[in-house]
C-alpha cells in the first residue's frame, strides 16, 4: 500500500483582469506554482508507521484516530483498545478514538454490549451519535485533523481518503493485526486461502456454447438394477440398488467398493452431450472428498457409452436434510446454529475449490447437494455443471438471478455475476433454513417476484420493502438473530443496495469470510437463543426493554405486541393473536349446511368479545358463522313500499328471522319499507 500527503492549505493564485489569453497565462503559472508548492511544501505530520503499536498512536498527539465499525468486530482492535485503556489509566494526559455513531449502531448488539464499558464509561472513544455520514464528520467544527483512519477493509478506507481529500483534510489509513498494531491491507475476500491451482485442473472460461451432434451408436435395451457394464478398461460393473435420480439418469450403488454408477436414460444419450462433456471432464485430475467427479466412462456390453463412473457419496439432499425445520430436527436433532455456520463453511469451501478451476453450478440445485454431517458435504451430478462450453442442464427459477427471470432463454452460459447471486442465496437459505430472499407476491407468478426484488428485511434503521407482506414471526425472530450477516444479505437483495447490482455481487470467498466471522461471535453469544435454529424471540440487546407475553410465557419487545391490548389486562404478542382460545360460539342459522356448529374464536376474537362484553351490557355472543352471514345479506326478493312506492329488498336473513317468528312461511311479506315502517311505529 502507498501512503502519501499532501498539504490542502496552499496559498490561491492572485486573480488576474486582462484579456483571454492573459488569463490564460495566469492560470499556466498559478498551475506551476502549485505544483511546485505541492512539491516543496510538504506536511510536517510525523506519521506512524507499519507495526506501530498503540502506545506510539496515542502519543501521536496531533493526530486524531477515527476507528470504523467493522474492525470493532476483529481480534485486533479488542487488543488495541485494552492497550489503549492502559495507557489511559497510567498517562498524565488522557485520549479517545473518534467513533462515528453511525458506524457504532452498525454492529450487532451483542458487540456494543462487550465495548459499552471499556469505548464509552471509561471515556476510551468518542462517539458522535448525530452523524449520517464522514462528511458530517470532517465538517464538524470540533474536529480537526490530520486523522488516522482505522478500517477492517481496504475498500472502506479508500472511500473514507476520497471524501477525505474533497474536503481537503489530510487523512492516512491502516488496519490493525491480531496484536493490535498498525498494518497494511490484505484482501479481505481472500480470507479463505487461495492455493495455488494446477493448470492442469483449469478449465477455460468459454461464452459460446458448444454444439452437440446425435450420437453414432445408440443402447439397446434398458440398462437398471442387475445389470453389468463396463469401464474404460474392461472391468465389469455390477449396478446394485438405486442411490438417486433425476430426469436425465439414474446412480446405482455398484459391486466396487466406493464407487457409484451414473447410467443415463436413453433419450438423453441421443446426443453426445454427456459423452463428450464426460471426456472432457476426465482430462483434468480433479480429486478432493467430497466432489462427485468422474473417474471412468461406463459402456453397454456393445461398446456404447452409457454413463459414468464416480466416487461414492453418502448421506441426504440438501432440501430434504436441511432446508426447513422440519428436516433439522428428524435429521440432525443436536444441531445448533454453530453446526448450521460449519456446514455452510463446509459447502462454499466446496464451491470455492470448483470456482477456482472455472467449474460453475450454473444453476444450483439443492438436490445435488448432499449432506452426511456438518462437515461431509458430496456434490454429485458434476457432469451437470457448466464446464467450459457446456451448460448445466438444470433448470431452477429459485436460483436464477432476478435479471434472467424474464429473458426467456433456457439455455445459456452463466457468468462469475450470476454465480455470485446464487451463491449469496444459498449461503441466506442455509443461515435462515429453508427460506428464499423473495416469497411470491399476490397476482404475480415466482419468477416475476424474483425480477421485482422486493426484500422483506429489515436492517440497521432501513425497512424492508414496503410493498410485500412482511415475514411471519418466526423468521424475523431467525433474521434478528443473523449479526453481520443482516447487513450482507440486506445490501445483496435490497434493491439499489451497495452488493444489489451485478457488477457488486460478493464473491464466494467473501460469503466464507463472513460466516466465519459470524460462526466466531457464536463461541460467546450476548443472547443465548442466538445459537438456536430456530429463535423463540427478537435478539436480545442492552437497550431494548422485553415483556412477557402472558399467553405463550415468551418475552418479546414492547413493538411485538397487539398495539391495541398492550396497556389492558389482555396484553398479547402477534404469534399468539391468531391462535385458537378455549372460547367458542355455535352458529345457529338454518342455511348451516354442516352438521358441526361449532367455531372456536382465535385470541384477538375472543379479547375483542370479551371487552366488548365488559363495555355493554347488551353485547350478546355471536349467533351467525360467516358463510351464514354472507348468505343473509343475500336479497330473497325485491319488494315496493305501498307508502312511497319506493324499491327495496328483503333478505334471507329478514325471511329467516321471520320463518322463527312467524313460522315457516307462515307470514306475508311487508308493503312497507324500512323508513316508512319507522314512521308508522312512531305514528
């Protein structure tokens, strides 16, 4: 990294009157001038250097030090402010850190807890709460520079020097090590390390698809259960039981030990697609646990290809293991939120290892995916990756990037841009179990629903998109336990968001990054129920107040509660307001068609009546289902007032009310209307 400065107080050149070109001399030498101030006028800062340690920045006097919310979040800076605490309690003079409260409310809850006493009650930082941004910050009066900008990422401190430099304030910038001093940058998306790929495992990255031909030879007969075929050197291959299947083949467990066969259905091996995808496939020596890579070609007893020999996988697809409630608990019943973050960790250091080779998902599916425990992870099906000119071959609305929804092609080359939108999904479906970014919107259809990205989410002060139905409890009970994670997954699929557009979307290797961190803060959580799949309540956090909810025992924030009933006797939350009560009413109109009258009343219905009750002493249960209402409301016949010769209508319900009273057609029907019925009485 190259540090430099430059002085912003340099004298302006004095303004010249004359004519055009005059002018124009002046402004050629008022340019040479401030270059040669710029050369000789530099600034006299004494600047700390890389492994500065923070007892040389707090003697710094001159400089202030503005530290940013992400870096509050690592190892270093928790051993720089212990160091600055110290120095402190044993200094004649006493210095803060500069923290923007933007930057402050930005961290999990949690970690404010951790850094309250030591940041703010014993006057290590200051932090300035009314701040939108960092030019507020460098046009505040009473705070001057030069300063020193603490940041985790390279890219936050490059924008923090930029708006800097248009403000002509004279700012430098570094990280931190895991001891708490000064350091350079390192790409904070290569956190998971890169090693160095053999060029022999490299695919190249192709965008045209490459072109298929019917195949020369075709199987015959139907090749399953029992039968044997043959690898590329002979060796007879029995097919035993079936291990899974799709709609272009079927894998068998085989007579080898750890080895399944993949054979084809027959309309798939019309062309030569598969076969020479498979060819291809084999010229690289690509080999790690866990990747179904092919290490054969299977033959019929003719010589015809027929499918593919690989690596035996274990264990139960993605959807059916993890993605949903449901499956956690059947399949991995001990798993908490710790287990989720290392599966994760598991599946995109898999993905990462492919990328690196040009081997894409193209479009991911779940189903491929299959996992035995945290940490055995097989993807299978790799022959329908999209590898060099070859597509993949499935097709998967949920995964498809929201600018593909509408385009209407089936068949296309993915990029690393869509990759990393997929990527980013299935890294949200695992964290929030099951869950898509976007749910299906009223009289739209799903890949509609995709391309609106309407988000539901909410972070940091900024609202999920107002215009779709907002998550049921349980999921925002999931989301507000996610930390950092919040923030990626809100700027990835809020639209106009910092990581929305395509060119934005994070790589793999920054996902990794992320979970790791997030999987770290879980080893000493503010909030214990922050380590369960599957929350109870909000995140908890020192300033928000929580209440019990007196009918489900769970305590909630005051805003999760029924607004209405908050300050009454009946105080109830939102997940128990649509709950059935042990109140109930009998619908008693003869237009029931079901023989069971009975309606148990929700919670809110119950409350509702029981208030209504306690405020009017006529109040009377409810008689009539809603079906049966409906059909009262019908008009039965129209009638004219003999008095006004007006038109009205008479209902079923006035018929049936009029069949108890009367009996059974045993009445007339009225000549008067409603309003001269009321002056007859009267009369």
């Amino acid at each position: 990294m190259t540090n430099f400065t430059q002085d912003f107080n340099k004298p302006k050149p004095k303004s010249v009157e004359g004519t055009y070109s005059t002018n124009q001399r002046n402004k050629g030498g008022a340019e040479k001038e401030r270059k040669k101030t710029n050369q000789t006028n530099k600034s006299n800062v004494k600047w700390p250097q890389y492994g500065a340690n923070p007892s040389v920045l707090f003697n710094s006097l001159e400089i202030n030090i503005i530290v940013e919310g992400e870096l509050m979040r690592t190892k270093g800076f928790i051993s720089f402010i212990q160091a600055w605490h110290m120095l402190n309690t044993t200094s004649v003079h006493k210095r803060s850190v500069l923290i923007p409260g933007f930057e402050y409310n930005s961290m999990p809850d949690d970690i404010q807890k951790i850094f309250y006493t030591i940041l703010i009650e014993k006057e290590n930082a200051n932090i300035y709460c009314n701040l939108k941004n960092y030019e507020d910050l460098f046009n505040r009066q009473d705070v001057q520079g030069p300063f020193l900008f603490l940041s985790k990422t390279l890219d936050k401190a490059k924008k923090v020097k930029n708006i800097a430099y248009k403000l002509h304030k004279e700012l430098r910038f570094f990280t931190l090590d895991n001891e708490g001093r000064l350091s350079g940058f390192a790409n904070n998306e290569i956190s998971a390390k890169q090693a160095i790929v053999p060029a022999d495992e490299v695919f190249k990255v192709m965008n045209v698809i490459t072109q298929c031909y019917p195949a020369s030879r075709l199987i015959h007969g139907i090749i399953d259960k029992g039968k044997t075929v043959y690898d590329d050197q002979g060796n007879e291959i029995t097919l035993l039981q079936e291990f899974m299947s799709n709609a272009a083949s079927i894998t068998y467990r085989t007579n080898q030990t750890g080895i399944l066969a993949k054979i084809y259905a027959p309309n798939v091996l019309r062309t030569t697609y598969f076969e020479n995808k498979t060819e291809l496939m084999l010229q690289k020596p690509i080999r790690r646990k866990g990747i179904g890579w092919p290490v054969s070609k299977l033959y019929d007893v003719n010589g015809c290809f027929v499918g593919a020999m690989i690596p035996q996988a274990e264990g139960l697809p993605l959807m059916q293991s993890v993605l949903g409630e449901e499956q956690l608990k059947l399949n991995f019943p001990r798993w908490n939120k710790k287990d989720l973050c290392e599966l994760t960790i598991c599946i995109l250091e898999h993905i990462i290892f492919l990328q690196d080779r040009h081997i894409f998902f193209g479009c991911i599916n779940p189903q491929s995916i299959f996992v035995k425990d945290k940490n055995q992870v097989y993807f299978v099906d790799m022959d329908c990756y999209q590898i060099e000119g070859y597509p993949c071959v499935s097709q998967n609305i949920t995964f498809q990037p929201p600018e593909l929804q509408m385009s209407g092609i089936r068949k296309r080359l993915y990029t690393q841009q869509t990759e990393n939108y997929e990527i980013a999904e299935l890294a949200f479906m695992l964290m929030m179990p099951g869950k898509t970014p976007y749910a299906k919107e009223k009289n739209t259809d799903m890949a509609q629903s995709i391309a609106n990205m309407r988000f539901p989410f909410s972070w940091s002060g900024q609202p999920g998109n107002l215009d779709v139905d907002r998550p049921s409890g349980r999921w925002r009970f999931v989301w507000s336990h996610l930390g950092g994670l919040k923030r990626d997954f809100y700027n990835t699929f809020m639209s106009g968001k910092e990581f929305n557009a395509p060119e934005k979307r994070k790589s793999p290797r920054f996902w990794l990054h992320e979970v790791q961190i997030f999987r770290k803060d879980l080893e000493h959580p503010y909030d214990l129920e922050s380590l369960e799949l599957f929350p109870k309540t909000f995140k908890r956090d020192a300033k928000t107040q929580f209440f019990k909810c007196p009918y489900c025992g769970i305590e909630y924030p005051k805003f999760y509660f029924y607004r209405k009933y908050f300050d009454t006797p009946y105080r109830i939350c939102n997940s128990c307001l649509n709950t059935p009560s042990d109140k109930f009413f009998e619908c008693i109109s003869s237009y029931h068609a079901s023989a069971d009258r009975k309606f148990i009343y929700s919670k809110k219905m119950a409350i509702f009546h029981r208030l209504a009750a306690d405020q009017n002493p006529d109040w009377h249960k409810q008689r009539y289902c809603s079906e049966c209402k409906h059909i009262r409301l019908q008009v039965y016949k129209k009638l004219r007032c003999r008095n006004c010769d007006c038109s009205f209508d008479f209902t079923f319900g006035q018929k049936e009310d009029y069949d108890k009273r009367f009996g059974i057609d045993n009445w007339k029907l009225p000549n008067y209307c409603p309003d001269c019925q009321k002056k007859r009485k009267q009369f």
